[in-house]
C-alpha cells in the first residue's frame, strides 16, 4: 500500500497537467515540488513548545472562547465513531482537540493533539493545512494525504473566518479507523462546515456585540450577518455576507445602508430620525454634499445646518 501510494504521487509530481484536475492533485505538487517534502519519510510529528502553544492561544482568544461549548457539542455527536475534533490557527497549529480516551494515544501519536503543527508546508496535503491553504471546506481521506505516514487518518475541514472575514483557523474532525469511509466523511463534511459557520457567527456577534445584526441567511444558512448602526449604516459583515453582497472594506467604509445592501432601499424622509437620515444621504452620495442635498431635496446650506444641529461634521 505504501509503495503504491508513493509511486502514485511521484506520477503526479512529474505529470505537467493533472495538478490542475484536482485539489489533492494540486495540493500534491505543491507538497512535494513547492515545499520539497518527501512523501515517504518516516519523521515524529512536530509540535510547538507549550509557551507557543499558551500564546497562540491567548492571540486567538476571542474564538477559542466561542468555539469551545461548539466543540464539545460536536465532540458528543461524532464521538462514537471513533472521530476527534480539532480547532486550528491559521498557521495550522491545533489549539483545542477533543478526544475520547480509548483513542487518544493514538491521535497524539501522529501529532492530532494540541501543539500540533498541520500546516501544508510542513506535513503536505492534509486536512487543516490544505483547508486553510483552500480557504475552503475540504476532505482529506486516507491514502489522499501526500505523506504515507498519513494516509490512515481521514480528515474533514472547514475555515473559521474573524468579524472581518479574515481567515483565523480551521476546525477540523479527523479519524484513524480502518472503518472510516469515504461516504461518512461526506456526512461528517456537512457537520463540519454548519458547526464552523455556527462559530464564526459566534465570533461575529460578539465583536458587534453593541449593534444590531441583521440576518441575511437563505434556506440552510451561510452565516451571511451584517452589523449596522443605529442609523441603519452596516459597519461590518462576515465573510460570507461580504460573498454575497459583494462587499469590500471600501464598501464598509463608505458606510451604506442596509436597506441598500439587502435590496429594499427606501426614499429617506425628514419624517424619520434627522441623523440617521443625514448620514444616510451622505453614504449614498458618497458624501458629496450637493447630491445629498440633492436626494434630500433641500439645499446645500440647509444641509449643512441640519448637519452641524445633528452633530455631525463636514468631510
């Protein structure tokens, strides 16, 4: 089996097309040709000293205390299949795992434990490294692992992203059972990824923690939020809002509204609070003062008055 394996990522290596066919394929060559690993070295696995481990946790505070109620629930539903649950940074580190006792020597022998160093570079295509390489969900079954060191461990990942999209781990559950199947890695893949989005909803909602969220979710969810103002200005959205609104930075920082954002822009009117409606006009004319005024139908000087009475300044 190990021989098989080897020779059949060194055909990928030397092939000049079939790393563009799959992500393993990719990840494959990027293991091997960009990284230099060898697939069948026999290496302990590595893990950080535990005063990097105490300060990769304390950097990502926010989401291990959101995350780890999750991971125990999660824990209670795949645990009896002999599955572990993991939560990387995004150096691939694991910060929290989750294990059940009989199996735990096992996964700290292969470095699934906390400390261990997953990243792509260090231990090829494997499930957290590739996933945050991806930013995408992704499935690593067995002999799809680039090390044959690995290739009896079956991983299912998902990216946890911050308050402002931005990429912070990688929650993963993995299983070293011979009577791991592709098709439960499957299922388990769909657990995965709710349970993620679960997270960086979490995370999101208690960074906004003094504003409104509005929930832009479709049937079967994405954590699509956004944070808004109490003028109705979305200050913030999760990655997966920005996804489908198409939103940027420079959008959020133009302040928009979010009946703008989400389709259902209304014609401001003095009939609701001045401020809010100020700030509202401004952000849809990207506060040029004069289309303000404009929209508003009003004059530039009336403008600017009712602007100074609401407290807020030119720019």
């Amino acid at each position: 089996m190990t021989d098989r394996h080897e020779a059949l990522v060194e055909e990928v290596l030397q092939s000049s097309s079939i790393a563009a066919q799959s992500l393993v394929a990719a990840s494959w060559c990027r293991s091997g040709l960009k990284h230099g690993l060898n697939v069948g070295a026999d290496r302990a696995p590595e893990l950080v000293s535990g005063s990097d481990l105490h300060q990769r946790r304390q950097r990502h505070e926010v989401m291990l205390g959101v995350a780890q109620p999750l991971l125990d629930q999660l824990f209670q539903i795949v645990s009896a299949t002999g599955c572990a649950v993991m939560l990387s940074d995004n150096d691939g580190v694991v910060l929290e795992a989750r294990t059940l006792a009989g199996d735990r020597e096992l996964f700290d022998s292969v470095g699934l434990t906390p400390g261990g160093v997953w990243s792509e570079n260090r231990e090829g295509t494997n499930g957290i490294g590739t996933c945050l390489i991806e930013g995408r969900p992704v499935t690593i079954h067995r002999d799809e692992h680039f090390a044959s060191r690995n290739t009896g461990i079956s991983c299912m990942d998902a990216p946890v992203r911050d308050a402002t999209g931005q990429l912070v781990g990688a929650l993963d559950i993995s299983n070293c059972r011979d009577d791991h199947s592709a098709a439960t890695g499957i299922l388990v893949q769909k657990i995965v990824q709710d349970a993620a989005r679960r997270i960086e909803s979490g995370i999101f909602r208690k960074h906004f923690a003094e504003h409104r969220i509005v929930d832009a979710n479709l049937a079967g969810g994405d954590a699509a939020l956004l944070a808004v103002d109490r003028d109705d200005l979305v200050i913030g959205a999760t990655f997966a809002a920005r996804h489908r609104f198409g939103l940027t930075d420079a959008c959020l920082d133009a302040r928009r509204t979010a009946s703008e954002i989400l389709g259902r822009e209304e014609a401001p009117s003095f009939h609701d609070s001045e401020r809010a409606v100020l700030r509202r006009a401004l952000a849809q004319a990207d506060g040029n003062a004069t289309r303000a005024a404009k929209a508003l139908g009003i004059g530039r000087a009336t403008l600017y008055r009712r602007m100074e009475k609401a407290g807020l300044q030119r720019s």
